[in-house]
C-alpha cells in the first residue's frame, strides 16, 4: 500500500518526528511511505489544513496514494478539509483504540491526527502504536465481528451517498480557487513524488497544466 504523510504549517517542525514513526511501523509491513511535506517550518511552500484536504484528495483519486496520513493542531481541521473531498474518507485518530476501530468498521482511506493537543512526552510512540493498529493486518473485518456485515454495508451505503453528493475530483480541481490549487501542490517534492505514482492521466494532465 502506498501511504501518503502530508502536514500542515503549523506542526511543520514535527514532520520527521511523524514520518520517521510512520515509516518505523509501515515499511516493516510492506507498505511504502511517501512524505509531501511540509519538511519544516521554512518550507517555501506553506500548506494550510485545507490544503491538506485538496492535496488528499488529489492524491486518492488519481490513486498516487492509497492512505493519507494528515493532521493539524487538534486533528479536526484537517479531517473537515479531507472529507470535504469526493471519495475521501477520514477519521480522527487519537490513540490506538480510535485507529483500531475506524480501521476495522469505518475502514476508510485517510486519517487525520493531532500533533499540537496532547502532544507531549512519548507522543512518538503513541504515534507508532496508532500506525500498528491501522497498518498491521486486514481492515474492515468490523468489530465486534459478528456486525461486520451490517458495517460493511453502511460502508457502501456512504460511499453512494458521497458519490452522490460530491463532484468529481477534476471537476473540484477545475472550479476550485486556482491560486489554491497551485499553493497546495507547490511542495518541493510534489512532483517527484506524484506523477510517477499516478494513476489518472486527467487530473495529472490538469495538473501539469497549470500555470
């Protein structure tokens, strides 16, 4: 799986504390981890938490990432932003119970974490042991087991409900403001890192075009 860490301005410094524990967990497992930054607090290019949502939302329909891993001050910012997008769904994630559960009932594709609130002494390995409980296994097994089915089917039910409710990702890139378009994909590894893993030559192709 391929797992993408985005990080908005205001937790910028914390950014390697993250990746370092994401990668910690999720390469061990298989998976590959591909930091968009922000690196540090002296990044040219400042992403916002509404950035993060965007940027989430590029990533996952164009199928450049599977997973996002993103975050704010409390979390909540971010997983507003992310949700705002078609076919994205995030959770808040705290501690390790709130990743278990989302990842076996919710089973969605992106999270989102505070890294301001709550943040202090061994936020590392709470950090660690929130990626174990998402990435380590299968997900969306439900819990308790025996309501699987039923969650499953929530699960569709959602998803026809956004489908439904949401515009198509190119269409979002095509009517969003396009100075924020621009400044949410201006990070200095953006292009390295998503054009090869694209999988949508119509939202890469808008993409590239922008001026």
């Amino acid at each position: 799986m391929k797992i993408a860490l985005i990080t908005e301005n205001s937790q910028a410094a914390k950014n390697e504390i993250i990746h370092t524990a994401l990668k910690t967990v999720a390469e061990p497992l298989g998976h590959s981890v591909f930091n968009y930054g922000m690196y540090s607090a002296e990044d040219k290019a400042s992403l916002t938490y509404v950035m993060n949502g965007l940027l989430a939302g590029i990533l996952l329909n164009s199928k450049a990432a599977d997973f996002v891993v993103t975050g704010c001050g409390t979390g909540m910012g971010s997983m507003l932003a992310c949700n705002a997008m078609p076919g994205v769904f995030c959770g808040l994630v705290i501690d390790p119970t709130d990743a278990f559960l989302f990842g076996q009932i919710n089973d969605g594709n992106a999270i989102s974490m505070p890294y301001a609130k709550g943040f202090g002494w061994a936020a590392e390995l709470n950090l660690q042991d929130c990626y174990r409980k998402l990435f380590d296994g299968e997900r969306g097994l439900g819990y308790p087991k025996e309501r699987a089915a039923i969650m499953a089917r929530n699960r569709g039910i959602l998803a026809q409900v956004k489908a439904t409710s949401c515009k198509d990702m190119l269409t979002v890139l095509k009517e969003v403001d396009q100075d924020l378009l621009k400044s949410a994909i201006a990070g200095e590894k953006f292009a390295e890192l998503f054009f090869p893993n694209c999988q949508d030559e119509a939202i890469a192709s808008y993409l590239r075009g922008l001026k």
